[in-house]
C-alpha cells in the first residue's frame, strides 16, 4: 500500500492511474475507522480498479467549541486496516498542504445545507463541500462512496457533484450497526459504558417510527411526537433536532407521500450522535428486527 | 469542427480525449468573439492537442440590472470565427441545460472578489466562479487561457484552481487593443461613435499613470487623482472604480514597491468598460506608445 502525504503527489498518482485507463474508487474519510469505514472500502472495489482512502480530519468542518483537537487519531491502526483490505493507496495530507494561509476559495449549498445539522453546526457542510471538491481534484475517482449515516452530507455530496459537474459518481452504501442496533460512528468511542447503553435511545425510537409507519401512520406530526417523547425517556439524552423531511429536498414535510429521511440528532452527555431512517425504503438505513 | 450542445455530451467527448492521451486546451467566453478571443485560442493551441472553445452567456453572473438579454449572441459568425482558427470543439449549451432548476451549489471567494468590479457587480463573481468550475468539469482541461483584460476575473480563477486543486493550469494572456489603443471588448459594440472616441480616455489614463511611475513615482494617491482627473475631462464618462492595488490580494496599496495592479471601470454612457496596467511589469496589459 502506498501513503502519499502531499496534494501534488495524489494528483500526479491519479493522473498517471488515469493514464492507464485504470477506474479509481475513492472513500474520504476522517479516520478513526471502523466496520462501517471498510464497509464502503469493499464497495468501492466492486466498481473501481484502484482504491484510494484519504484520512484527513478537516478543520474547516468543525466549529470553534467543536472536537477538531481531541477528535481520535488512531493513524497506525487505521494504516493496518487500509492494509488488511487491499487499499491501494492511504492519502494522508497534512491541513498545512491542504489549504493555504491565503485560501479564500469556498463551495457552499444554498438549500440542502440549512437545515438539520446545517442549522445546529454553522459552515459545517461549508468545510465538508470544499474539503470534498478538493478532495475529488486530487484523487480524480470514478466513483466515490459515501455512507447513509451522514444522511445530509450525502444528499449534499449528490447535489455537489450534479450542480459542479464533477466527472464521478457518488454510490450510498447502508448503515452499519453494532450488534444492538447503534449506528457506528468514530465517536461512539467517547461514550461512558452508561452512555454507551443510553445511546440505544436513538435506534430504538428510529424503530418506533418505523412501526407506526409500518402500521399506517403518513402524518408526520404524531411520528415526531412519538419519537421525542422516546427520546426523553433517556435523562442523559439532549436532542439537538427530530425531524421528518423530503429526501430530495431536505425540507420538513407534514405528510409521509414521498420519500423521506427521518433525521435525529442527539447529544448523550457530551457526544453528539446522528442517526436515521428512509421511508418508505429503509433498506440503506439497517433498522435491527426488520 | 464539432458543435457540442449539451454537458454530458462535452464530458464524454473530454474523458475520451483523455484516455487517448492528448492534451486539452480550453478557451471559455461569452461569445461575440474579436481578436483578443482568437489570440487566446492561439496562445492554447501552444499548449495542447485539441482545442475547446466555450460560448455559454451565463445568466448567474448578470446581476438583475445588467445587459444579461441584450448581450451580443451573433453565434453564425461565432462559428466560423472558430472553425477557420482550427477549434477542435465549440462547446454552446443553453442555459437549461447547464443549471438544474434546483441547483444550489456555489463556489464564491471570499478575499479577492471583495473590491473592483466585486463591488460593483454583486454576486458576479460567485457566478463565474460557479460557471468556471462547472465548465472545467464539462472540459477537463490540462491548460485554459484566459484574458488579462478581465484581470480580476483571472486572478479569482488562478485563486480557485489552486484552492480547489484542479488539475490544471491557467495560463494568462495579454490585452488586444484596437489601433487607437482601445481594450478590445465585447461590449464596444454598444458604443456610438461618440462614444468609441470618448472611451479612449481609459486608455489615455492608464497611458498617464505609467509615465509618471517610470518619472519615479512611487506613490498609488498622486497616481489615482491624476488617472481621476484626466477621467474627468470627458463629459460622457463616470468613474465606477480606479483602484491601486497588490497584484496578489487585489487589496488596495499606498506605495507601488510590490507588483501592482492599476484598474479602472468606468461608464461611457450606459456602457460599462474596464481596463487595466500592471507594474512594474506592463507587458500583459499592452499599453500603446511602449
């Protein structure tokens, strides 16, 4: 496996890649990976000869009061793993190569991004865009894969590369989950052992929802009721937002018609956890006891 | 030559040109083309195997008040303008086709769009920059050429390509003016007559600053009131801007010791014209009377 630590040596890797008429399949991630990472790396090798990881823990993504500092770096077991699945190469710049001093270049959404995570974490998806066009420059994939975890960012990636042009395509690949349900996420690894088990309150009121959907339920209004009260059975459970949107436009719906996301953001203690689910078709979202 | 009127159809046409190995030179423009458009193909034709040339008026970067409907479209002469310079493709999609009704992803700039024509022009340059991004997409260009003329236009886009990483290189070029030293511009087509000899006095200006920093003047204030006064002895002329700035940060300068940039909009009637000087280095802005 190769590790390139600098831009202009991704780029000259890709072009050569190119060169040779070999397809690139590209997973962006900020490291700390888990099952859920190697997941869309598997993907990837369905629909690409070489594949290509970056870790690179993005500053301009998290706000001043966010985990940017403390955020986990395991870089040698992530390196491992890479291995392990036959990455092809593990790029792994520096914030210093990335952006210059100067950088006053930004890619921002109009529409996707002001709701839901957008709202609560203000230039979040500002950072996560540009970070991604530069990403997408650098590596020159055929195909990138993104996950159903980040519902938002991937709905805002889709849009990206559609409204830019971007010469690739973006696959979704589903949730993994833990065996009792909990979304994996790099920050789950923050949670006290009574966290850890406090945290169940997001997948189970996912799963709720699902049963009155299943059972009927099209109004938006008494599903979100269902979900919240839930959720404040946990006491250590704040929740940041519950809501039920479009899934093409991200924008609150009173009617379950079409597609939907169901979108939960929730701190326990101090982590804050996302979590969701589409309906009709849950299959992206893995809800356990389906 | 081939006439591409849609973006998958350019894109297809640019990933086969790639995997072939030839070179790509790309010239974007708005149309209407005069000698300094054809000297841009020129000067790409050094650079690369086969020639795009864009003709796209891009409707997001016309602000409500300006000449978005009335902007020049002779593209019959367009055409054969290219085909008799050898343009390998002439790239013209209709505006349906380039933006979604739905788009609401953007690249802006945050530094350098601030001042100039930024001021003035709202929103234009997220415009460009947007449209520029989506074209460099649609073409995948190893070289684009772009005019001195627009010198804020083209240091935005050196400033993009390097904070966004594409894989390419731009390549500026110097200003064609007419024999009497006029800018050449598409938009001297709205001159009258009267007005195509009063617009000289952009030129005239420019021609005075540049004699009084090679008399050893160091200071931008005496240089801006001369270019003003001179400006306003013709009657039909409105200043928007003349600014003194650093060649780099587009930030307005007191002292003209590091490569700076003289810029000048300024209406003649309803028309809006801008022109330009760098020092100590003149050579792209082609000053007549060298």
């Amino acid at each position: 496996m190769n590790i390139i630590h600098t831009p202009s040596e991704m780029q000259a890797w890709a072009q050569a890649c190119r060169r040779q008429g070999q397809r690139i399949g590209f997973v962006p991630t900020m490291g700390c990976l888990h099952a859920g990472h190697l997941s869309l790396v598997r993907l990837a090798r369905r629909h690409a000869d070489r594949i290509v990881v970056s870790i690179f823990v993005n500053p301009t993504q998290f706000g001043p009061h966010e985990d940017f500092s403390r955020y986990p770096r395991p870089f040698e077991n992530d390196r491992a793993l890479c291995e392990a699945e036959g990455v092809d190469v593990l790029f792994h710049p520096s914030p210093e190569t990335m952006y210059a001093q100067d950088r006053s270049t930004w890619v921002d959404d109009s529409a996707l991004s002001t709701g839901l995570c957008g709202a609560s974490r203000p230039g979040h998806f500002k950072g996560v865009l540009t970070v991604v066009a530069k990403l997408f420059n650098l590596v020159l994939p055929d195909v990138s894969i993104f996950g159903q975890k980040d519902a938002q960012q991937a709905r805002l990636i889709q849009r990206m590369v559609r409204d830019l042009n971007f010469p690739l395509e973006i696959i979704l690949a589903p949730i993994l989950r833990e065996p009792d349900g909990l979304a994996m996420s790099s920050r789950n690894i923050y949670l006290s052992a009574t966290e850890r088990k406090d945290a169940l309150c997001l997948v189970q009121a996912l799963c709720l929802a699902r049963d009155r959907y299943r059972n009927g339920e099209r109004t938006a209004a008494p599903i979100i009721a269902g979900l919240r009260r839930h959720l404040s059975e946990t006491s250590s459970a704040a929740v940041d937002y519950v809501a039920l949107v479009d899934d093409v436009t991200l924008q609150p719906v009173e009617r379950l018609d079409a597609p939907a996301l169901i979108a939960l953001a929730v701190r326990i203690g101090k982590t804050r956890l996302i979590d969701n689910l589409m309906l009709p078709d849950p299959t992206l979202c893995s809800l356990p006891m389906n």
